[in-house]
C-alpha cells in the first residue's frame, strides 16, 4: 500500500468525489458506498450499493448479523458498489477493466465521505483479482492510499491476525 500525494493525490481526489457521487445513489440502509473505476482517466464503471434490481422484498438491512446462518459469508442483502462497478465495467468496457483501478467512497447521512475502514470483504477482493483490476483506492485518515489488488485481497484474508 501506499500513500499517495503531488499530482497521484490530487488526480485521486476527483475520482474519490466521482465514488462519492455515486454513493449518492446507494439505497442500503446500513452503510451507503460508491466505486468508479478509472482506465487512463476515464470512467469505465460506476456503481452502488443496493439491493438486487432495488427489489424491496430482498432488503435485510436491519437483520441481525448474528441471525444468518454460518455458511452465509456475505452478511448483506445489497449487492456492493465494487460488485456494481465491476459488471458495469464488464458491459460497457470490457476491453478496458484489465488494469484500471478502482476508487471506493462511503458516505455518513450528510452525504459527505469518510474514511474506509480496515478492508474485510473477500467478496470484493476477490472479483477485484478476477476482472484483471490493477489497484484498489481508499479514503483513510491519514489520506489516499492505492493498494495493489492481489495486497489488497491478502489483506483480507489476514483481517483476524492482529
């Protein structure tokens, strides 16, 4: 991982807000995420977190997560911003996702983001490796930082070993 700064942290910062924008569109009631992923500075694919097709009957935003059973690995009823992004891409460019990179944003109930949290998403990671994406963007406290994607999907698998 690394911290970016000069031209990098501002070029990130835009496409930071663009993830944020989509974020916009997240109808989860839990947490409200946006992704974009870029390809020589260009918007390849957008997405957000909702339910499937925002079908109301699939909405399990306020059930415990405690109430799933052990095999159920995503604990969610939205399919995620990155998810969205990711098949966006693969429709309208599929020429074009191999080494983009991705930019993640959450936002609070003002509409404003936040720094992400510690990666723990196997999921995400995983499809991230699989559609040939190169790098992996987080707002964090300390700023913007790029991962590598294949970094970024061990990260995850070592989320309990602290």
């Amino acid at each position: 991982m690394n911290y970016l700064s000069g031209k990098e942290e501002s070029e990130a910062v835009e496409f930071i807000r663009m993830a944020t924008e989509a974020a916009l569109n997240s109808t989860c009631r839990r947490a409200r995420c946006g992704c974009v992923i870029i390809k020589d500075g260009e918007v390849i694919g957008k997405g957000f977190n909702s339910p499937p097709f925002d079908k109301e009957t699939q909405r399990r935003c306020f059930a415990s997560k405690d109430s799933y059973h052990k095999k159920v690995t995503d604990k969610t009823c939205c399919v995620h911003a990155e998810q969205r992004a990711i098949m966006d891409a693969l429709r309208k460019n599929p020429d074009k996702i191999a080494g983009s990179t991705l930019y993640f944003s959450r936002i609070d109930e003002n509409g404003n983001p936040f720094a992400a949290e510690k990666p723990y998403c196997t999921i995400c990671s995983k499809m991230t490796l699989d559609a040939r994406i190169k790098e992996f963007v987080l707002l964090h406290d300390k700023g913007i930082c790029v991962y590598d994607t294949e970094e970024y999907n061990d990260i995850f698998y070592g989320y309990n070993e602290e």
